[in-house]
C-alpha cells in the first residue's frame, strides 16, 4: 500500500557500512528543504554483516511513523538485498553496488509482478576513480539518491559539512563522492515527481531520538546521578549523557551490573540528589529486589525501562512492548509504585520529569517504559515542551528543628510522610528494609506492621486521584475508539489522520495512555459505552494493558491488534485495518 | 544541605545510644563491634547527623536500629553499592558499611570486587564469623574446608575464600584485620579506616557463640597478633599479602595495608573531580537548550 504524500526511502547494508549515518544525514537533509520526516532504523545484534537498514519516510505534512514498504530501496550488501528485497512497494525502485548480484526465481517473480525495477550501479569502481575511499560508496549513492528525488543538493551538502566537522580532511571527499554520484546515469534510472510542498519556515526543527529526550529530560529534571549497564535499547541514553558530562557536570557512570546500577541509585537518591538509572527487561528483572527495597525504606526511585522483545535475550535489537505487567507488578511484596510510558520525545522528555517529581513527592518507585522502536527511531519536532517545575517534597530547611523523631515514616492520610535527608540537624532515623516504626526502628508486631502497610498503600489511592486520565484524540463519539500507549500512537493517529484526509466514512478515535499504572479506567468506560467498537492497539502478544485494565475495572474491549515480531506497527498496518472495518461495516 | 553547624560541636558516646533493645545472643562478637565503632566515631569527631550508617542483613544487621546516627539497613548481599551511592552524592558524610561474610563474599561478591576496584570513599566493617547466622549457621564462602555446618553436614567441600587475599588482589587501598574480642584494636583500625580517603576494608575475625564452634573467642585470642606492633610495613601490598595469607597459627592483625596516595571514587571521576559542590546539592532545572541547538 502506498501513501499519499509520503516518499519512502531506506538504505540497507551490513553493519558497519555506515547505513546509520546515511540515514542520519537523510534525514536532516530531508528537513533542511522543508520536508518532514520520520527515520526507522533496524540492525542485528552484531557490530559488522549482517543486515541494518534506516527507512526514511517523508512528507510535505508532519508524520512520526513508518511505511511498511518502501519506494526506493538503496542496497550496499548482498544480504541486505536478500533480506529487503520484498520490502519494496509495487512500482519501486532498488538501487544497489554489489558485484555480481544474482536474483533468485522468486526474487525475479516478485519484481516482475510488482513492477519492480532493479538497477545496479558500479560504486565501488567510479568510487574509486574518482577518488574516493571504498567506505565512500554510501556517500556516492546518496548523491544518486539525491539527485533522482530532485531535491537540493545545497542542504544536503550543509548537513555533510555538519556532520564531519570534527574531520575537516573528509568533508571535501566526501563532497566530491556527492557530486560523482550526481552526475551518474542509468537508462533505467528516472527522476521522481514527488509533487511535495517545502516548508522553509521549518528547517529549524529537531531531529530528536526518544532516547536523547529522556535523556534531556534527565538534565531538566535536575539529575545529578545516572547510572546504568549497557543494555539495547537504553544504552544511547548513557551513552548520550556521558558524551555531554562534561557541560551538564552529571555523574555519569557505567556500573558493574544491573543490580549494583538500581543499588546505586537508591543510594545516591536517599542522600538527597536526583538520580536515576536505565536498562532493558532482562536488566530490569535483576533490578526488581531493589525496586522493592526502594518502596519500602520509601526512597525515590526512578528507572527508563526500554524494552525489547524477550524472554531471555530474545531479539536484542528489535521492537516491542511486552513489559507492561512486568513494571506494574516488579517486586516482592505489595506496594505502591507508578509506571508510566513514553511514545515520542515529546512525552519522554516531559515524563522523565514528571516521574521524578513523582518519586519525590510520593517516596515511590516510578518505572518510564519505552521501546526501542521510540528510543532509536529518529522523530522531526519542532521543540520539546517547556520544563516542568521541580517537586522534591523534602522538608524546608527552617522546619527541621520542628521535626519529631517518629515523622520520617509517621501514618499521614494521604501515607507520604516528612522526609529530610542524611547530614542534616535533625533527628535521625533508620531507612529500613526490616518492618518498621516511625523513626525506622524494626517491628515484628501485627499491629504496627499492618499501619505502615496501609500507610504506604495509601500513596496509591492518593495517586489514582492525581494522575491524569488519558488523552483522547479524535471525537468523543466514535465507530472505532483504539486505546494504546507507547509507540502505535504514532502508528494510530498518522492512520487515523490519512484516514481522514482521505473521505474515510468511519468515525475514528485514539485513546492514549501515558500513566499506566495505578490504572485510571474511567474515560475508557465512558467512550466505550458510545463507541461502536473499542480496539487495544499493542506491539505485544497478549494484550497485557487490556489484560491489566480488566483486572482492575473488569473492561473487556471488543478487539485487540496485536504484534509481537520486532517491528513496530506500520502505518499502513492500522490503515488496513481500518479498511478491513468499513468493509465489515458496509 | 548537609549539616555544617555539627561540624564545630563535641560528641560524646551517649549521643550514638539507642532506646532499642539488643536482640544478639550472648556473647556475640557484635557487642564488642558496635562499642568499638562508637568509640571510633566519636574520637573522629563524627556527629550522629554526619554519620551514614549502612548495614547489610544479618545478625549484624539487625543491629541498625540500636544505634543512632543516619542508618540504611538494605538487602542481603547489597549493602555496598548502596553505601557506593551515598557517598558519591555527598561527600560530606562518613559512610560505613557493615556486612557479614555471608552477604559479602556468597550473594555480595561482585558488589565487593567492584566497590574495591572503585575505591568508594566507604569504611567497611566485614563481619567475618564463617557462618550464616541469622539463617542458623549454614556454611558461608569462608567457612573452612570440612567443617560440617547446617545443610553441609558432611563438611563444605570447597575451597573457601581467603577475604585479605581476594581483597589486596583486588588493589584495595586499605586492608586490615581484626578481632571482635579486641576493643581497643578495633577502635584503632576503624579509626584509620574512617580516615583513610578511599575504600576501606576492615575484616573483622567474629566469634559466632551459638554457630561457629570451629573458631571460638577462645580460639581467635590465643592466635591474633597486631602486626602494627611489628616492623611490618603496611606500604608494601607484597609483605601484605605474605602477612596476612596464615589464618591458622599466628593469625596478624591490625592495618595490613595502607596506599598513602589512595584517591577516592569521586576525585578520580574527570567530570566531577573538579567540582566543589556535592550533588545533593545540584538539583535545580536545567537549561537543554545547549543541547537541543545542536539537533536543529
């Protein structure tokens, strides 16, 4: 399925043909002439062969979500020809450099029915004559690229001489490989109309991944402390934050393993900074002791869970959603926590923030999902939202002398008691994991011990009744109402907006869930009763946010879209699936 | 943020006394520990309000509530990280971390390898009683080859760790031993400990009356020595090394190994080293627009 007003391009390889840099670049590029784009990378869990790919679709209107097929497909690698070949749309275009290319049957079949045409160009031979080192070959089928989509090479230059400014002795090369693939020609080679219409005013946009907002959200928030262990896909946020260290003065630091990274945390966050950590779900689960410890010595905590397919290692490199019920119920013992979900930069960098006030102000542990496909995925925006005040919920310096030696972990209505913090004249207290008293001292006995159970349960009802209810996008009355969180809310509304834009007969919603957890179910159950359907869009196998709704208020929706292969949802994935309901409904 | 008024006033013992009971058997080597790290805190000049007590689980551990100062009781074998994280976030306080062999050497393992090669500004108090306790007196990493213990009655079969071994191996910056029978000694040793820049590690040769009757009080006073006392010199980790490998005869005690140019955690740490300020002391909004330029 092709979309209107949307050109698609990916560039594939193996590992190590700078494929992510090719995209990059395409990327900005695409931006500085007044396109908008959204750039989707896929890679193996190896660091050379293999096969990568950066797809690029773009747009003269805003859009954060991807094609499931492309309209041109650059191919540097005889493996990522065999893998991608399928994945180019009817009438496409494959370009490719590898010497002596033999198709298969089925390959032939394939193009021959879709009209496929397949073109190769020597890039390695005219590379080298004019010049050019042999890892040049991307920078030469750029300029192919670039030349065929008509689109100025004056940005894409800049963007080049942005990119190696710190290799000065490149740039000119590099410059040279451009215009050497520029000039190139092939009878089968035809320019595209792209009938696009450029937006100057937006050249000023950001190209933005989910990770380096979160992790921006991070040094908004005013944390001092991040600790993780390298773990795809939360490794770019420490990876980022240590590249910027020596601006930002954070204390950034690879720790020996996960469960010394979420020890650390807890440490540094009860002597009074904001600290905060980053894994995956198999890092995570060695976290989740401390999870515990952290609730209930009552200590902020706060962790980026981006996840990736599992069990076990799974497909390290790959998309999905599937530790939802895991954040919700990490741990031993029952305790209040919240979980929250990121599906863009936008909402990464003002949820990081939100999770840490949270953790402060409730002495809770607050667990951020993301997904690889919105932490690596490269989103055009033209800003991220204003900072959001800092809500440490410490007891002010002037009142510690009124402090009273039981108030650390005193009953209170709401059960956020005063916290004050190790080094201050005030009266001291025992952050116990054992069972405790006021001032921390242990108990074994039944009644004190279910006092401070309740106590800290109550976080939660107060919780429940501060945590926003979902956004809703589209109409309070609705044929179909999806409800989703994480990334297919990228997915859904670019559908539901081509939809649209398209005459579509139906009457479309999207229901979008950032606070997941204490689950907040009422606005669901008050569009479901109006709406003709309510669909679960989630990149997991079992509909675990439907499963945990249920539990908690007994909605059962009628429909659940489910993907668990890796990949993110397509857009062209909810459009079928919306065609698919008007024909139903016709 | 941290208490700056403390730092002028005397402190007496009586201000590290807590209501709470003592719940260790008697005759516990823990007794004599807690006395003794007192008495150190106090002749440092430490306050209650400057004091970050850190305690793993354990007999030992259950002891957090019956002393004052700031305490963090964690989890088994997890102590060290967390006292990791205090002290790197501020600086101004005087961490100790107290643990059992239990927890440092069976499920803390990793966390002791890394908190040495760190060189966290931490004293830690290893409680070294060859046994689990609170579990009724099953075999740890340090229990010895043979001894039949709960759940090894025919004896630990493995090689057990050798904690001054592992530890100097590890480039530790301080390394001492000592025993819970030795007041005196242990004030001396904990005294240096808290003093020393770095991380410090104090093995601490327990008596355990109840599970441990392989090594008694009895046992450990008729074979310590305070090798401070000697012409041992706690500069050389080679002579170290050689000192402390007998745990069987003539057992040394006292500083084993000293490096007087150790430099903690932080103050090799290129982005923070510099910076007067604790984190703690950071958290206010900060401006990304430096960095959002640069993705425009």
């Amino acid at each position: 399925m092709h979309i209107q007003n949307r050109f698609v391009v990916k560039v594939s390889g193996a590992s190590g043909q700078g494929i992510n840099s090719v995209g990059e670049t395409i990327s900005k590029a695409i931006k500085e002439t007044g396109l908008y784009s959204f750039g989707y990378r896929e890679y193996p869990s190896l660091i050379k062969g293999g096969f990568a790919s950066f797809q690029v679709d773009f747009s003269s209107a805003p859009l954060a979500s991807s094609s499931d097929k492309c309209d041109m497909l650059l191919v540097l690698s005889v493996s990522a020809f065999s893998v991608y070949y399928s994945s180019v749309a009817k009438d496409g275009t494959i370009i490719h450099s590898v010497i002596g290319l033999q198709q298969s049957e089925e390959q032939q079949k394939y193009f021959s029915e879709n009209n496929i045409k397949v073109v190769f160009v020597p890039a390695q031979q005219l590379v080298k004559e004019a010049g050019g080192h042999p890892l040049m070959v991307n920078t030469f089928l750029l300029g192919v690229l670039w030349q065929l989509l008509g689109l100025s090479f004056d940005h894409l230059i800049e963007v080049l001489k942005r990119t190696f400014a710190k290799k000065p002795e490149v740039i000119e090369l590099n410059i040279k490989m451009l215009e050497a693939g520029k000039i190139f020609q092939n009878e089968n080679l035809q320019p595209v109309t792209l009938g696009f219409e450029f937006h100057p005013e937006i050249v000023d946009e950001m190209i933005i991944s989910g990770n380096q907002a979160i992790a921006l959200g991070a040094v908004a928030a005013g944390v001092r402390a991040y600790y993780a262990y390298p773990m795809t896909p939360s490794s770019s946020i420490l990876s980022y934050l240590a590249a910027i260290s020596h601006e930002t003065g954070m204390f950034v630091k690879q720790i020996e393993d996960e469960i010394s990274v979420a020890s650390l945390t807890v440490g540094s966050s009860f002597a009074g900074t904001r600290a905060m950590c980053g894994t995956s779900g198999g890092g995570f689960d060695l976290m989740t002791e401390t999870v515990s410890l952290a609730a209930m010595t009552e200590t902020p905590f706060v962790c980026v869970l981006a996840q990736r397919p599992g069990p076990a290692t799974g497909l390290p490199t790959w998309t999905n959603a599937a530790d939802l019920l895991l954040a919700a119920f990490a741990g031993h013992g029952e305790y209040p926590r919240v979980v929250l979900a990121a599906s863009d930069p936008q909402s990464g960098y003002v949820l990081t923030q939100v999770a840490h006030n949270l953790a402060d102000v409730y002495q809770i542990p607050v667990i951020l999902l993301t997904e690889k496909q919105i932490a690596e995925s490269h989103f055009q925006i033209k800003d991220l939202p204003p900072a959001i005040e800092i809500k440490r919920g410490l007891v002010a310096e002037d009142q510690l002398e009124s402090l009273q030696k039981m108030d650390r972990y005193r009953s209170t209505e709401n059960g956020v008691s005063l916290r004050w913090l190790p080094g201050q004249c005030a009266p001291t207290f025992d952050a116990n994991s054992d069972e405790h008293l006021g001032d921390g001292s242990l108990t074994e006995d039944s009644v004190p011990a279910k006092e401070i159970f309740e106590k800290r349960m109550r976080k939660l009802e107060d919780l429940k009744k501060v945590l926003p209810d979902p956004v809703l996008h589209g109409e309070e009355t609705a044929d179909i109402v999806f409800v989703g969180w994480g990334s297919p809310k990228l997915a859904v509304t670019d559908a539901i907006d081509l939809y649209v834009q398209q005459g579509g007969s139906l009457k479309l919603s999207y229901l979008h869930y950032e606070y997941m957890y204490p689950v907040k179910p009422e606005k669901l159950q008050q569009l479901a009763e109006k709406a003709k359907k309510v669909v679960f869009v989630e990149n997991n196998g079992t509909g675990q946010f439907a499963k945990l709704i249920r539990m908690e208020s007994g909605y059962t929706p009628d429909d659940l879209l489910l993907k668990n292969d890796g990949r993110p949802f397509f857009v062209t994935e909810i459009v079928a699936y919306i065609q698919q309901s008007e024909g139903k409904e016709a | 943020m941290s208490c700056n008024s403390c730092s002028t006033k005397t402190v007496g013992l009586a201000e590290y006394a807590s209501p709470n009971a003592l719940t260790w058997c008697p005759g516990c080597g823990n007794f004599g520990i807690q006395v003794a790290l007192k008495q150190a805190l106090v002749a440092q000049g430490v306050t209650p309000h400057q004091a970050m007590l850190c305690f793993d689980v354990g007999c030992n551990g259950n002891g957090s509530d019956k002393i004052d100062g700031y305490r963090f009781h964690g989890l088994h074998g997890r102590i060290l990280p967390v006292a990791a994280g205090i002290a790197c976030a501020n600086k101004k306080l005087t961490v100790v971390a107290e643990a059992g062999d239990g927890a440092t050497f069976g499920e803390g393992v990793n966390h002791f390898v890394h908190a040495v090669r760190g060189n966290f500004d931490i004293t830690f108090l290893c409680h070294n009683n060859e046994n689990y306790g609170l579990t009724k007196g099953q075999a740890s990493a340090t229990t010895r080859e043979d001894v039949a213990m709960n759940s090894n009655p025919d004896g630990v079969t493995s090689t057990p760790i050798h904690p001054q071994r592992l530890a100097l191996s590890l480039g530790a910056t301080f390394s001492a031993r000592i025993f819970s029978g030795d007041i005196a000694g242990m004030n001396r040793v904990f005294q240096a400990a808290i003093a020393h820049k770095g991380f410090a590690f104090v093995e601490i040769l327990q008596n355990c009356p109840t599970y441990n009757k392989h090594t008694p009080h009895e046992w450990y006073q008729q074979r310590v020595y305070n090798i401070n006392e000697t012409d041992h010199d706690t500069s050389n980790r080679a002579a170290a090394v050689a000192a402390a490998e007998d745990i069987n005869e003539k057992v040394a005690t006292g500083i084993l190994y000293q490096d007087p140019n150790s430099v903690p955690f932080m103050m090799r740490d290129a982005v923070r080293k510099d910076l007067g300020a604790e984190l703690i002391d950071e958290v206010k909004t900060y401006d990304i627009t430096p960095y959002t330029s640069r993705m425009r």
